[in-house]
C-alpha cells in the first residue's frame, strides 16, 4: 500500500484463476438459496398487495364522518373519521441545551467533523483466468452524524476518528388531544416531514455551561457549534442540530375506543390507522393509501426480480469464470450469462407472480388470461389471412 496525491490511498491483489472458480463455485449455493427464496418473497407480495388493498376497499365502505369536538357513545367501536388541530400539553424539552418545542417530536442531531472513507475498485481479468484488482481510496473530513469506525480504514494511520462525546437524541409526545378525544404515540408516530428547528441565541448562552468539553461554543446557522475555528474545522469537532415534527390540523381514520383512536381491525386481515396533514376527506386518505400499497407493491417486485437476477448470475458464475481463461471468451460467455440471467429471471418471476394472481385474484386472473389469449388469437388469424392472402396474390401474379 502506497500513499497518492490527495490524501489517497492504492492498493493492488492478485487472484488466481483457481481462487477466482472456487469462489464462484461457493457463490452458487447463494444463488440456489436466492432463486428459491425469492419466489416466496414475490408470492407474499401479490397476497399482502391483494389484502390491503380489499382491507383498504372494506373500510372506505364501512367509515362514518364525525365531528372532533364530542364524544359519542353510538360510535364505540366502528371506524371514524375526523379532523381537527392536536392540542399539545407540554413542551418537549432537551435538558443537554434547554431547546424547546411544542410539537409531536423534537429531535437532537449530533454531527461530528470526521474521516470518511470512498474506494474504488477497478478488475482486469488477465490471460489464465487471473484477476487483478486495484482499489483507490480517498480520505475527506465530513460532518456525519454517528460514528465512522477508522479502524476498519484501509488506510487508518493519519486517519482516526474519537468517540463524540454527545450522541444524536429523540424526544416525543405521548398523547396529545384531538378535539375531545386522545391522539397517543401509535397515532402520533404516523406524522412524518420534519423540519430543521432553528436554535436561538439565548438557548445557546443559558447551554454553554452544560456542554461536555473545552472547547467554545458558536452559534452558526441556527446550530450550535463545538469548534476553536468553525471557520475550519478540525476533526471531533460536534454540530448541534435540532428537528421537530410539528403539530397543526391533522385527520385520522381510526377505531373509536372510549375517548381514544386506535387501529381497526378488519375483515379482511389489514388494520387501519392512517393519518394525513391538513383537512382532508376519508375518501382522499384512503386514495393516498390505496396508492401507496401500489407502490410498495411495485418496490417489492423489482426487489424480487433484482434478487432473482442476482441468483441466477451466481448460478452461472463458474461458466464465465472457467471461460477467463482466454479473457476475450470469458467476456462474451460473461455477456450470455447476463442475457440468460435477466431471461431465467423474468421468465420464473412472472409465474410465480402470475400463479399468486391466480391464487389471490382468480377472477382478475382469468380475465387477464382470457383478453391475451383473445389477442393472440387475432394477432394469429390475422397473419394467417396475411399470410393466405399473399399466396394468392402470388398464385395470380405467376
């Protein structure tokens, strides 16, 4: 190992051939188990895509509209909707700093100025099937938040990183009110979008005494900062940071418990307790819902296939790698492998997926099945009538 320009780092491995087949050879149990996990993986999503989406049909069929402001016994049990701004009874307070905020969560954020490390790795696959690896890497000082551990650096000498003395911190609302009734944490926890919260020079002053170390404290850009220059930061210096959920109008879908909210359970296996900024109609809350498990269902599913592909690469590594032999030949037979990947993996992710429909959906399914088959029956009718026209075109022409 070397030391480059700009504070990087080179290091050069050499594999063999033999080194290079027995790694992919231990890769193809991998790929075994990836191919036959995955397809679980993508029969489970179509079911959890079909149970939301009816747990999700079910309750927009079963909600009743109500008013925040009371109470009524004849809605114990069933499945509300109503709006209102949360009434939050006490600050959320950061003893370390005395910061303050009247909302559903404040969050302390502990950035330390530290080493971070990036590497690239460039392979040359050499003539007997050998492989030579060269991997860059470069050392920056960040703000990161955490810790990043230098010890597992290529290059830790010059490049250690202490422990920070203060550590990233959560604060959150327990209850808040509703109207008359009681938002708790299960709730509350569903309003995301935090913002940055900007901390006030007199918060600052009143926390210097507190703060853990020599060094002096500034005020930068609504953050506390633990620096001798802040202009130039060395490494261990801390920033301090604060985020808050804020409160506000909200609207909620919820089973009425008491003067509570809680998830309704339904028929069809799902529990619903959805949440939205704002006024918002049932009908517009669940429509967000409903699009949201389309898109999880859709991420699920290019997981799956992704994986599968990834499984099937593995499977065939040892092909590719006992054609490096001959570098060029490794290259192609790599390529056809790629090509035969992406097939086997398309090819064996669409049944699986088509037999959950058929499993979960059986109607849909069916449908769907019976509107292909019609077009390719077309599609073939009307080249075969292409096909006899042309034939007769060319009997009359001769």
């Amino acid at each position: 190992m070397r030391p480059m320009a700009n504070d990087s780092f080179r290091t050069v491995t050499n594999r063999s051939w033999i080194s290079r087949l027995a790694n992919s050879v231990a890769g193809v149990g991998l790929g075994l188990i990836a191919v036959l996990a995955l397809p679980m993986l993508l029969f489970w999503n179509e079911g959890r895509a079909v149970q939301t989406a009816r747990s999700l049909a079910e309750g927009a069929g079963l909600v009743v509209a109500i008013s925040a402001d009371r109470v009524e016994p004849g809605n114990e049990g069933k499945l509300v909707h109503l709006s209102g701004p949360l009434a939050i009874a006490a600050d959320l307070v950061d003893d370390l700093t005395g910061m303050r905020a009247n909302a559903v969560s404040l969050t302390r954020t502990v950035e330390m100025y530290q080493w971070v490390e990036k590497c690239t790795s460039e392979s040359r696959t050499k003539l007997g099937g050998g492989e030579e690896t060269v991997t860059t890497c470069t050392y920056s000082r960040e703000w990161r938040e955490g810790h990043v551990s230098s010890s597992s650096f290529r290059q830790p000498s010059g490049h250690q990183n202490p422990d920070p003395s203060l550590q990233s911190q959560r604060f959150d609302t327990e209850t808040a009110g509703l109207g008359a009734f009681t938002a708790d944490r299960a709730l509350l926890s569903k309003l995301g979008d935090d913002a940055p919260l900007a901390v006030e020079r007199s918060v600052l002053e009143a926390a210097k005494s507190k703060l853990p170390g020599a060094k002096p404290a500034e005020l930068i850009e609504g953050r506390i900062m633990l620096s001798r220059n802040p202009l130039d930061p060395s490494v261990s210096d801390l920033r301090i940071g604060y985020r808050s959920v804020p409160g506000g109008e909200i609207s909620a879908v919820a089973q009425q418990v008491g003067t509570g909210l809680a998830a309704y359970q339904t028929a069809a296996g799902d529990t619903l307790l959805l949440v939205a900024r704002g006024r918002q109609a049932a009908s517009a809350i669940f429509a967000k819902a409903a699009a949201d498990n389309e898109v999880l269902t859709w991420i699920l599913r290019a997981v799956g296939l992704g994986g599968l592909f990834i499984g099937f690469l593995l499977l065939l590594g040892p092909i590719g790698v006992l054609a490096d032999v001959l570098p060029p030949v490794g290259a192609l037979i790599r390529l056809g492998t790629g090509v035969a990947a992406s097939i086997l993996a398309l090819a064996l992710g669409g049944v699986v997926i088509g037999v959950a429909w058929l499993f979960y959906r059986p109607l849909l399914a069916l449908a769907i099945l019976a509107a292909t088959s019609a077009s390719v029956w077309v599609v073939w009718q009307w080249g075969r009538r292409r096909k006899e026209a042309a034939i007769a075109a060319h009997a009359k022409a001769t």
